[in-house]
C-alpha cells in the first residue's frame, strides 16, 4: 500500500499551483547578488507596503504572543465604512484566495456540483474544482476575454458556481459594469456567482459590486490587500457577501484565519489613500511606458486594465528562461495554455527601464 491510495483521487491527479519564482532562488542559481535581479512576475505592488502599515505592524509586535481577534473587529468597521456596506456583510481571509477556497466549503462540499470558469480564467478556481471533485467546465474565451454569455449558456442542472475574475489575471480583460450588472441579474439565484476582483481599485470606475450583495445572495465579491495595498506577505483578504451568505461562509473559516499584524497593516493602508493613489499612478505611468515600448517592438500585447500585461514573445518558456539570465523575472503562462505568451508585472519606472534593456538584449 501507498500513502497515496489514502488520498482521494482528485487531489492525487491534481498538478500544484505554480507561483511566480523568488527572488532568493534565482540569485542563488545565478550566483548574482538578490539587488541586481528584479521580480515583476506576481504583480506585486513595486513601491512596497504603505509606511504607515509597517509602522502599525511594528507597534502590534510586541503583542504577537496574544490570538489575534478572530472576528476583525477593528478592520471590520474600517472598511464596512470605506466600502459602505454593513460590517456584517464581510468575511477576512488568509488572502482573498482563502474566500474563495471557504466559499467551496461552505457550498461545494457535496463534491457532486459543476463549477463554470472561462478558458485563460485565474486557475485557482480549476484548481478548487478539482480538490473539490466538482466538474470543472472551461467556456472558451472571446479574443482573450471571458464570454459571458457563452459561460451563461454553458449552465447545467448540477451548476452551483460560476467564477470570474475581473478584471481577469493573466490576460487583464475587464467586462463592462453594463456587461457585468445583465449578467448578475440574468443568473439564476441557486448558482453561486464568484466575483475575484483582486485588482478592483486599479481599474477606472468600476462598479460598486460590493452594494449589489446586499440585492443578491448568490453573489460573492472577493477583494484583497495583497495588490494595490501591498500586503502579499501578510495574506489578508476579504469577502463582501449578503448578510445570510457572510453567516454561512463565516462557518467555514478557523478561528484566527487572520493574523493581528495582517489587521492593523491593513486598516493602515485602508487609511493611507495616498500611497493607494500613488500606487495606482505608477502604475499608469508604467503600463503607458511598456504599451509604448512594445508598439515600438511590433510586440503583441493585450490592454489591460490591471497592473500586469500579457504579451506575445513565440516561445513563453525560453523567453523567460532568457530575461532570468539578465536578472529580470517574469512568468511564462504554459499553465494557462498560453505558451507563446508572458505576463509582466507592471514595476517602477526604473525596473521598466530594466526590463526593456533586457527585453532588447534577448529578443
Ligand atoms: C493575486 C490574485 C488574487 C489574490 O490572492 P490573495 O490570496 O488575496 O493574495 C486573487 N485573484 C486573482 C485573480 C489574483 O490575480
């Protein structure tokens, strides 16, 4: 026998989520010093945490042998006022990909469900899908775009979820809030609606989804610290559900799911709109900066509405490989099924600088 025979046959056919390479790693197979190399491959913030998160975070330290408190109070009516919903409405997670993984506890646990997601989709929701033993049904994308109308008519009698990311991780596609607001309304209100907008406040006018839970049950938004905040490290996130659906999946969560530093660094950087602004204006200057510079190229790329861009390069993996030995990591996209394409996170513009010498260097 095998450990493995214990282990359910979903989770023994189920490849890992590939993360973006640190930093440590390449510096140590390149035997260069850690500065000279620059990550922009896991669209992290490239200005860091807001100084006043880190500042919170060094006064809570001394109290780290205390459980940190489990419900959130605090950050809780922080950003029930920022985002104007009631604090009853939000759940905090261990990132906002933990909502999401506590959304399939609380509704997929049956493993008997199907899960609908678009083709190029953020892969973590395939990724639960299977740990979850849902079928998992992929709708071709629309020039790289989710189809919401095919993923609509893709619904089946055992649908229970229906995920989306916007805007979409890898390909920055956005959907319209029109767009977005019909499809919400047309869906039936026994299938769950996952709505991943990690990269919400880098968008321009966005909708205010997080009122419309209040309307529908079925909707789920999930947001997080870990972009535009600049708080990855701490894993925090957050939900915004009707107040019924926060109970249920609120069930679902561990006790302290959240660490007290994780907290306090985010009600200091909800409260810091001026490093979120500044954040977000890098991020134009460096995205307008790298469109221009792959128009210049004749490189093939999809705008996008993120701080990250997908571009074409022929074979994504050499590609990559190559830009590693120049110090400057990306992430090829064969997981996705797109192996002709990278995707690059939007940096400073020093690390723009960086990226397009070695891009010239190596193509
Ligand atoms: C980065 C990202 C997340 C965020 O994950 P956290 O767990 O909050 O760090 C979620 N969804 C998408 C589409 C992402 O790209």
């Amino acid at each position: 026998m095998s450990i493995w025979d214990l282990a359910p046959k979903e989770l023994r056919a189920l490849t890992p989520y590939e993360p973006g390479k640190p930093i440590e790693e390449v510096a140590r197979e390149l035997g260069i010093p850690a500065s000279s190399i620059i990550k922009i491959a896991s669209n992290e913030n490239p200005l860091g945490p807001s100084p006043r998160a880190l500042e919170a975070v060094r006064e809570m330290l001394a109290e780290s042998q205390l459980y940190p408190d489990g419900g959130c109070f605090h950050l809780r009516q922080t950003l029930a006022e920022h985002l104007r919903v009631k604090p009853g409405q939000l759940v905090f997670g261990c990132g906002s990909n933990e909502i999401i993984e506590l959304v399939f506890h609380a509704f997929l646990s049956e493993r008997n469900g199907s899960v609908i997601a678009s083709q190029y989709a953020f892969i973590v929701y395939k990724l639960l899908s299977q740990l979850f033993g849902a079928t998992f049904i992929e709708v071709p994308a629309k020039n790289f775009a989710h189809d919401l109308e095919a993923m609509r008519a893709a619904i089946r009698p055992d649908t229970r979820a229906i995920c989306i990311a916007n805007p979409n991780n890898p390909t920055g596609t956005r959907i319209s809030n029109a767009e977005l607001e019909k499809f919400v309304r047309s869906i039936p209100s026994h299938i769950l609606i996952i709505l991943d907008e990690a990269y919400y406040e880098y968008m321009d006018s966005p909708a205010h989804t997080q009122e419309w839970t209040a309307e529908f049950p079925n909707l789920i938004v999930s947001r997080t610290f870990s972009k535009i905040y600049g708080l990855a490290g701490f894993r925090i996130g957050f939900g915004v559900f009707h107040p019924e659906t926060a109970e249920i999946v609120q069930r679902c969560r561990q006790p302290f799911n959240t660490s007290s530093l994780a907290q306090v660094a985010a009600i200091a950087a909800l409260k810091d709109t001026e490093h979120a602004r500044l954040s977000r204006e890098v991020n134009t200057a460096g995205m307008k900066r790298i469109c221009a510079f792959f128009k210049g190229r004749g490189v093939e790329f999809i705008p996008s509405e993120g701080n990250f861009l997908m571009a074409k390069v022929g074979d994504g993996s050499a590609f990559f490989k190559k830009l590693l030995q120049k110090g400057v990591i990306i992430r090829p996209l064969g997981g996705y099924g797109l192996k002709e394409w990278v995707r690059i996170s939007i940096g400073t513009d020093e690390q723009m600088a960086k990226l397009e010498t070695a891009w010239a260097a190596v193509s």
